[in-house]
C-alpha cells in the first residue's frame, strides 16, 4: 500500500460480538472476505460517503463495500448516472468500476448481526474513519448515509450534534470547513417502505455536485 493509513487488521478484536459473528461466517462461509472491509476509492478524493455497516451478503461477502446487494446496486447507479464512477457495476470487487472523486466507507467496518450495531462498536471503529477523514487532503463533502453514520462523523469531526440534526437531504456547514450532507441509507427497506425514492436519492446527489462544483 502507497499511504500509511490506519487501517483494521483482518482479525481485528475491537468488537467481541462482531469478532464473534465474524467467526460464525468464517465457518459457515468460507470463501467470503468476512473480515473489516476496506474503503473503496482515491484517498485523494473531494467526496467521501459514509454507510453503517457491511451487509452480510454484500460487503462482507465481496470485501468492497456497498457491493453485492441491493443498497449498492441504487447507491452505484446512482453514482454512474451523475459521473461519479466510471465502468458498470457488477455487483463484484474485480467489476472494475472506478469511483471519480468520491471514497466509500462505513462507520463500522465489521458486518453486525441482524444489520444492527451498537453504540460502543460505532465508538471503537471511529478511530479508523478519523483516520480517513484525517487523511483525505482534498476532502470537501462528507456524505452521511442514515442516522449512525451522521453521527459518527460528527463525533469524528467534534462537532456539536444538538446543532446538527440529521434530516435527508439537509446540508450542514460545519465549524471545521467542512460539509456534511445527510441522506437516508439507500437499503432495500427503505426504498420498499418508500422513505426513499430513487428520485430523493438523486436530489441529494444533484445538492452534493453543486457543492463540489463550486
Ligand atoms: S467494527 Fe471496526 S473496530 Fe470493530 S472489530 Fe471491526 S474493524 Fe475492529
């Protein structure tokens, strides 16, 4: 590797319950990265999104997060239509999409249980995406993907969260420079309730481009 981020180990023990399920699908599926997933992306990147955490299917499985199940296929969509990813998307790590200024990551790199993490693994995984946002020199915008990853940047960023409330589509202005954008997490849930449309998805990228642009 060219940088010197900080990055997980493969077997890290951070979080016993996900070290612990991580065991499980090591076992039951051996072929799967299961394992912390890496950020996909050019460090040197003016936009970074944020999500919660790997899918079972998907990210653990492939190891590239967002891909592989259904959030990734609108997220990756969405990112080909507005010229912030070149190729097409497979739904695999070796698909050679290439990502145009923008990194992805997850507030917690390890796949939880049932899709649900608790609040001391978004504080133990919170060193590694400081280490992201420390690292990323160019970065401008940080797209927050639902509620945890809102606030696990803010609380990356020490930035006051009574001040910043998380709402799709707001933008916020914070003290250090940066922007924060806020947008519901592009799960299969929530399109199937209809809390997201793609057409909602598509107005926070249209926000996060002007920005960008600018
Ligand atoms: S979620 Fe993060 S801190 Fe917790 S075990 Fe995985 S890589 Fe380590």
């Amino acid at each position: 590797m060219s940088d010197h981020l900080q990055r997980p180990g493969h077997d890290c023990l951070l979080c016993p319950r996900l070290a612990d399920f991580r065991a499980v699908n090591r076992k039951a599926y051996p072929d799967w990265h299961n394992g912390p997933v890496p950020s996909f992306g050019d460090i040197d990147a003016a936009i970074l999104i944020v999500g919660l955490a790997p899918g079972l299917r998907g990210a653990n499985r492939t190891g590239r997060p967002f891909t592989g199940d259904y959030a990734g296929d609108l997220l990756y969509r969405t990112l080909l239509e507005f010229s912030l990813a070149d190729g097409s998307y497979g739904g695999e790590a070796d698909d050679r999409l290439v990502l145009k200024n923008v990194r992805i990551t997850n507030a917690v790199r390890c796949v939880p249980p049932q899709n649900k993490v608790v609040a001391a693994e978004t504080a133990a995984c919170r060193r590694f995406l400081a280490a992201e946002v420390g690292a990323m020199k160019n970065l401008r915008l940080v797209l927050a993907l639902g509620t945890v990853a809102h606030g696990a940047v803010l609380s990356t960023l020490a930035e006051k969260k009574s001040a910043r409330k998380f709402s799709h589509a707001a933008i916020h202005n914070l003290d250090g420079g940066l922007v924060l954008a806020d947008s519901y997490h592009c799960s299969r849930y929530n399109t199937n309730t209809g809390r997201l449309t793609t057409a909602m998805f598509d107005h926070v990228f249209e926000k996060i481009i002007s920005i960008v642009s600018c």
